[in-house]
C-alpha cells in the first residue's frame, strides 16, 4: 500500500527550515550539524540524507557507537554537559553533577569515536555550563584523556563559559590547563553568549575555527551572528549545531505524523520482493525468493531454535540445523533423498513464520529511520550538506 508524505509545515502552514526570508543567503561554507540524533535509527536517518550528523555522548549505546565507526560521516559528539544544570531565574544551578567515573566512560567513547573518525569527529571537551573555574578543573583533571583524543586529529571544542575572566583570558587559561589547542565554541542557549562578547571575541582573536552550540540555520539570529563572525574575521571557519529532533517531533509535529502514517500502513509481496512505504524511504531491499534457503542472514538463533522444535527436529538434527541452517536446509530429509530439508512442508512453514516475524521487526523499526528522511530530504540542512 503506498503512502503520501506531504512536505513538513510548522503550525502555520510554512514550510520548516525555509531561510528564503532573509535578505540574502547564509554564507555556503558554514558546516550545520543536526544535533539530538541519538537513537540508531535516527543516525541512521540523516546519515542516508547525508546531514552532519550531532550527538550526546551520554545517550548512546553500544549499537549507536558501531553505527557512527560505520557511516564515517561528520559527527559533533555533545559531552552532555547540559544535563547536570538547570536554569532559572537565580541564574545556573547543579543538580545532576557528572561524576568522575561517569566522565571517565564518556572520555573513553570520545576516545574510540575520535581514533575511528578522525578530523570527522567534532568534540566538546568537559564543562560544566557557566562556571569557568570548574571548567578548567575538569580540563586539567582528564588532560591525559584530551591529549589521547586530539592525537587522532579529531576537533576539541571549548565552550567559552561566562565569568569574571574575558573569552580571551579563558580560552588561554583553558588551552594551559588542558595542554592542548582548543577551539572556541559560543553557548548560545544556556549561559548564552551575547552577541557583543562574540563579535568582540572574533575580532580580537581572529580564530581558525569557531562553532555556535544551540544554534540553528533556522534561527532568526543566525543570519546576522554568521555575517559578523565573517565581518570581523573573514577565515574564520564556522559550524553549528540545534536539535532538529525537538523542532519536529511532537503533537502536530511532522515526524510524528509522517511516523504515525508510516506505521498505519502494510507491506505487500512478503512472498516475493517486499513493497513497503517504510523501506521504499530508507532505500533497504529485502526478496523472499532470494532469502528463504538463507536464513543464516536473517534468522535470529531462538527463532532457529522455535523451527528446530516446531519441526519435530532430533536433537542431533537440531544441533546441526542451529550451527549450519543454510546448508543443513540444503541436505537430504532424513533417509529421504526424495526431497531436501528446504522442501519438507513444515520447515517451509516454520521458516516463513520466521520470515514473517523478521519483516515485521525490520520495518517498524525503521519507521523512525523512514520519517525522518521524509522530513528532511527536503529541507534547507540537507541542501547544506549535499
């Protein structure tokens, strides 16, 4: 059954990240990550779209980690900072403070994405959000894991955090206190940096490289912040970053009805090739004919094990069955060598309830993989990264 997924509006009717309202382009060579894509089936989203993908370091597991070694694509790994401070009207306050064990693990995945990806690896070093002396407390405390991690010629970034030191004074005090060079990233959403501290900053010190965190292509301030830093120091190499996730998922939010309808929908031709609105957004094909003698490829081991059972299998049958199905299937029923294991009627129906129940675990897992390539295939983030 096929699907229509019109164009992502926002609750006015316009179409999401449309920047046509300014008077002139955002300069081409800033570098956009599209941050909050923590789950595997969201990198795997925007890496098929091939948009720099921005991560927490704290929300990934060990399935997310192997998807980001794999991809090989731009990634701007979040130390997740921001999750021990809320802020109110009293200004920051801890709440959740990062122990050092748990800084400690978060290092050792930066460490590993870092040694894989190399120069597409972004990282933010250990902060914490809007206190600079327990900024560089932590930056001396693990120089030893910074040192390893900028070894492998991955990017350390430093938000520049508001206090009684300038950002210049800062970021020295900074790169002394973690013994290698940093570069400055602006807070632009807690503690956030004030467009007159920034551009301050960028004349003054002219820096190779400089990010925004928190900020969108999308933001209504991000055109004239990009047009100073370009004033001011036109070599200065730009990226940021904003949780495109939040901006879209919720009530009435285009992926999580495009997510909605995807899930509302069948997949026909299980028997045959696969049709199926989910797969046909994430590209992925999948051929009943060309699967079913195979299921080494697609057959967990308890559904091996349910098959052996349902078949009435012996237990030495069951063993061989489990260690080698594709060739086992291949082989003689028993004494029988009229016909194949493959062509005994309840294998073929032990396998295609196997079949059944792997198609139905693939797409919906992938339906979040499929809205967000709906969402963003189009969207001015995308044209950025093509």
């Amino acid at each position: 059954m096929a699907v229509s997924i019109s164009a992502p509006l926002d609750a006015g009717g316009h179409m999401l990240f449309d920047i046509s309202e300014f008077r002139a382009p955002l300069p081409n060579d800033v570098q956009v990550f599209a941050s909050g894509a923590n789950r595997l089936s969201e990198i795997r989203g925007f890496a098929k779209l091939g948009i720099a993908i921005g991560v927490a370091v704290n929300h990934l597991n060990e399935s997310a980690i192997a998807e980001l070694i794999t991809i090989q694509q731009p990634v701007m790994i979040d130390s997740g900072a921001f999750s021990e401070v809320v802020a109110g009207t009293s200004g920051i306050r801890v709440t959740s403070p990062i122990t050092d064990q748990e800084w400690r693990r978060r290092l050792a995945i930066y460490l590993r994405l870092a040694s894989s990806l190399r120069q597409k690896a972004i990282l933010v070093a250990p902060d914490q959000v809007g206190n600079q002396q327990e900024t560089l407390l932590r930056l001396e405390r693990y120089r030893t894991e910074l040192t390893l991690i900028a070894a492998t010629s991955a990017t350390l970034l430093l938000p520049l955090q508001i206090g009684s030191m300038s950002h210049i004074e800062f970021l020295t005090a900074a790169e002394r206190a973690a013994g290698i060079p940093l570069v400055p990233a602006m807070p632009m959403r807690k503690a956030a940096t004030s467009i007159f501290a920034l551009t301050e900053f960028v004349r003054e010190v002219k820096p190779r490289h400089v990010h925004l965190l928190g900020m969108g292509i999308e933001n209504h301030r991000a055109n004239k912040i990009l047009r100073l830093i370009r004033h001011f120091s036109p070599r200065t190499s730009i990226s940021l970053d904003s949780n495109r996730m939040r901006a879209v998922t919720g009530i009435g939010r285009p992926m999580t009805m495009t997510g909605t309808a995807l899930r509302s929908t069948d997949a026909e031709g299980i028997y045959a090739e696969v049709d199926s609105p989910v797969l046909a957004l994430t590209g992925d094909r999948f051929d009943y004919t060309d699967s079913i003698a195979f299921p080494s490829g697609w057959c967990t081991a308890e559904q091996l094990y349910s098959i052996a059972v349902s078949v009435g299998m012996l237990a030495g049958e069951s063993a061989k069955f489990r260690r080698d199905p594709d060739s086992f299937l291949q082989g003689p029923f028993r004494d029988n060598a009229e016909i194949s294991w493959m062509e005994y009627p309840l294998m073929e129906l032990g396998l295609n309830r196997a079949w059944e129940a792997y198609l139905d675990q693939t797409i919906r897992s992938a339906v979040r993989t499929a809205a967000i390539v709906s969402v963003f295939q189009d969207s001015s983030i995308r044209r950025r990264c093509a």
